[in-house]
C-alpha cells in the first residue's frame, strides 16, 4: 500500500501538472471570464410595438441605435443565420476541469492508501500534512467551480499552488510510513490536526483570489507591466476580493478552535501546560493575530481593500512558514517534519 501511494502520488502531480496547462491554455486563446463578459453585455430595454424609442440620455451611447439587427447577423451562403462562434478556449477549459477531477480522485488515493499502509490517520508528518491539505484544497476548488463557473480562469493558479505544495512534499518532505511518535497517540490527534487541516486547505485556495484581486486592480489602473497583465482575462476585482472574504471568514473560525482551543486542550493532556511557547505554537499565533487583522480591516470601512488584502496574503505567509521553516529549521515539541506529525 505504501508503494502503491508513491505511485499515485506521481500520478496525481502529473494530473494537476496536465490541467493546469490546459488551464493555462484556455487563459492564453479563450475569451475573457463570463463575469467580464456579462459585465460588458449593455442590457436592452423593451419597447412596445410601435411605441416611440426613448432618446439617449445626454452623454451616452445610443444603445439600441448601435445594436446590431437581424439583418447584420452572420449568413451562411445560403442565406441562412450561422450559429455563433463558440469560445475557442471553452473546451480547453473543460477539459481542465475534468483533469482537475481526475487528479482530485488521484489525490484521494494517494492519502487513503497512506492511511492504510500506516494503519492510522494519514497526516502524522510534514510530508503527510501537505498531502491533506492540498486535498482539502483541491476539494474547495471544485466546489468554488461548482457554485461559481465564471471564475474558472483562476484554475491555473489554483493548479499551480497545488503543484507547487506536492512537488515541495515529494522532494524535501517525503518520510517512509512509519508508526507515529508517543505524544501523537492521543484522539485529540484527528480533532486539531483535521481542523488545522481543513482550515488550512480552505486558505489555500482563499490566497489565490486575493493574489489575483491585486493585480486585476492594477490592471484595472492601467497598469500593463507584469504580473499586471495576467489580469487581463480573470473576473472583475469586485468578485474576487467577495471570494476572498468569504473563504477567509469560512476558515478563521476553524483555525481558531484548532489552534487556539484544540491545540492547546492538546498540549495539556499531552505536556502538563496549555502553552509553551514552542515555535509552531508562537508562528500559529502570529497567523491567527494576521488573520484576525484581515478580517477586521475588511470589516473597516476606512480601510482600501487592497490593504486589507494585502493583509490576508501576509497571513498565508505566515501559514507557510509554520509549515515549512518552522519544521525544517526550528527545533521543538512539535518538529516531527521527519519523523511523524505535524
């Protein structure tokens, strides 16, 4: 079984790897998003047969004059209408979706096989952690796509983080399966890491439009410089700093009963105090505290939204580092990044 999760591991960053560049594709040939689309679309006004057209008001366009009729519609040469030219990046598109699907089922198998094999929860190291959390994001992404079609363009950076997690797992963090160490063997094991866990996969995906909220405005300013101009063809800024927020709010109240109550209830149980002040335990705080800052400058009407932004990106940051240079560069109650737990 452990052999077999190395192998759909591999297959699984393959499979992202392949929707990612069919996502990437579709942005490069397809149209812009549905929701500029949409944006763009000017509404018509009804008018009654053979009621008098309202004039233009003073300064803008005289819609319905410059509307198209029947008669300019695409014929075919045998007079008939052609039907309209479908977007060229749709099915690309699509196709991405279905490879993110395919590589969220890999993914799936690759954490079930590693449960299996090492008889117990399968998030019990660094390597093991970012396996779940990638899952949990992958999960949130197709349900973001699900409620939210128009903003599949943000697939390729959603693909891209997820590619980028698990290929930083295979090569620094892979560990054997092993049994895991004495102070992990506890049931607050699956409450506070599950809840970390999820939380964690839900600001995952929660950074991907607050990066690209950033550059949408500024692209929005004129601003054609890179990474500017990869703003192009993402949904309007107003859409992304709303997903943004609400994948933000969703997560914050899931990381701080795991970091602040479930952990510590943990410690307790676990060391004889609630708090330490162990690395991981300072660096989850300093998370939450920037978390907590975000939430309350988006809640400021004083406060740009780009600034409050800014705030949510500096917090997953800080999540990375907890991950990353805490485990593989602090020492502490909780540095298992190579020997079992998080």
């Amino acid at each position: 079984m452990a052999e077999l999760s190395n192998q759909l591991m591999a297959v699984t960053v393959l499979a992202y790897l392949a929707a990612m560049v069919c996502y990437a594709a579709e942005y490069a040939f397809g149209d812009r998003s549905h929701i500029g689309r949409a944006a763009a679309r000017p509404a018509r006004e009804l008018v009654g047969a053979g009621a008098p057209v309202p004039p233009a008001a003073p300064g803008e366009p005289d819609v319905l004059a410059s509307a198209p009729d029947e008669a300019d519609e695409p014929t075919s040469s045998a007079g008939t209408p052609e039907a309209p030219r479908r977007d060229r990046g749709e099915l690309l598109g699509r196709i991405a979706v279905g490879l993110n699907g395919l590589a969220f089922a890999l993914h799936l198998g690759t954490v079930v096989t590693r449960g299996v094999a090492a008889h117990r929860m399968p998030w019990g190291n660094m390597y093991e952690f970012i396996l779940a959390v990638t899952l949990v994001g992958s999960a949130v992404w197709l349900g973001v796509l699900t409620r939210r079609p128009a903003v599949r363009h943000l697939g390729l950076f959603a693909a891209l983080a997820l590619v980028v997690l698990l290929g930083a797992a295979g090569l620094i963090a892979y560990t054997p399966v092993g049994p895991l160490v004495p102070a992990l063997n506890s049931y607050w094991y699956v409450i506070h890491v599950s809840t970390i866990i999820i939380a964690s996969g839900i600001l995952l995906i929660g950074a991907v439009p607050a990066a690209m909220f950033l550059i949408r405005t500024g692209y929005d300013e004129g601003r054609r410089s890179f990474p500017y101009t990869l703003g192009a063809k993402v949904p309007a800024a107003a859409t992304l700093e709303r997903l943004t927020f609400r994948l933000h709010a969703f997560a914050f109240p899931l990381f701080t009963f795991g970091a602040l109550i479930a952990g510590p209830l943990w410690a307790e149980a676990s060391w004889g105090r609630y708090w330490g002040w162990d690395p991981k335990e300072v660096w989850a705080f300093i998370s939450w505290v920037v978390y907590a800052c975000y939430l309350h400058a988006r809640a400021t009407p004083s406060v740009k939204r780009t600034t409050a932004t800014w705030i949510a990106l500096l917090g997953f940051a800080t999540m990375l580092m907890n991950l990353f240079g805490v485990n593989l560069f602090f020492e502490g109650l909780h540095s298992y990044a190579n020997a079992g737990g998080m």
